[in-house]
C-alpha cells in the first residue's frame, strides 16, 4: 500500500472533460468522503469539467451504473467509481470486490475509457478510515488524480502524441 498520494498535476487540460462519478451509498460516512474529496480535487485540478453525479445503493450496483453512462448518448470521457467494502465473516466481500473490478475493466476496455477504480476493499474501519477521510492517503483525492493523468493520455494519444508523456513512455 502506497503511504502518501501521488503529486497533483501541474496542469490542467486545454480541453473541456467530462467525469461522471458513480459512488455506492452504503458505508456512508466512508464513501461520502471519498466522494467529496473527489469533487474538491477535480475543481482544482479540472476547473473546467463537467461533472455527473450518480449514487448507487452499494458496490455491486457500481457496474451497471457505469456501464448505463458509457452506453448513453452522451458518455463521460473518464468515470470514477468510489466505493467501500468493508471485510466480515464470510467470502461474500471477496465476491463482491472481485465482480466489481472485473466488471469495471471490462468496461474500460470495451469502451475504450478511463475507468478509475477505487471500490476499495479493506479489513476494518480503521483502514476505511485512513483510505477515505485522512489527509496524506485519500483514494477520493487519489481518484481524481488518475482521471486528470488518463484524460490526458488519452487526449495525447487521440492526437498521436504520446512521445508527450515521458512518464509513461520509457524509451
């Protein structure tokens, strides 16, 4: 696990984005944070975004949600998904992770979009706690972040440019 979250960008992109965010409501008080700390880090770094909202009853529900927005006759150029799956007794939180993540690339890869995954599956409240409301390791700060780099990226590469990204680009 990553201790501290990853640089802000310097930069925000010349073109107008769209992100829709789809965060489950269940676990409430863990995925509200992630969901604010998310919109205040776009509205620094993409001061320029539209952003949509969706809240879904809990992770299971994240999918098809995303799946409804990429599909629709305007989609996002990124979603955020945000939500979390706190561990208990049985396998049922394993299943469920599992489903999302899986769900959540296919969809990526089908439409050919940026799908930041931040279902976060963790052991207890206390890590919930430090993933979703402390300062130096927020994932909804950390989400908004990925968006910015893969929109980006993906602006850059639509123009035939990825030379452009010496991070991403090793030789």
């Amino acid at each position: 696990m990553s201790k501290a979250l990853p640089a802000r960008p310097r930069s925000a992109p010349t073109h107008k984005s769209h992100i829709a965010i789809v965060a489950s409501i269940y676990n409430g008080q863990y995925t509200d944070a992630l969901l604010q700390n998310a919109k205040e880090e776009l509205a620094l770094i993409l001061p320029n975004t539209k952003l949509d909202v969706a809240r879904v009853p809990g992770a299971f529900e994240i999918p098809v949600a995303c799946e409804l927005l990429l599909s629709s006759d305007d989609p996002p150029d990124a979603i955020i998904a945000l939500g979390v799956i706190i561990q208990g007794q049985t396998k049922h939180a394993i299943m469920v992770a599992e489903a999302v993540t899986n769900s959540l690339q296919a969809m990526a890869i089908k439409h050919k979009k940026p799908v930041i995954h931040e279902v976060l599956l963790v052991d207890d409240e206390k890590q919930a706690y430090a993933r979703c409301m402390a300062a130096n390791l927020n994932r909804g700060r950390e989400a908004a972040r990925s968006a910015h780099t893969m929109l980006e990226l993906f602006q850059a590469m639509k123009q035939e440019k990825p030379k452009k990204f010496k991070a991403y680009n090793k030789k």
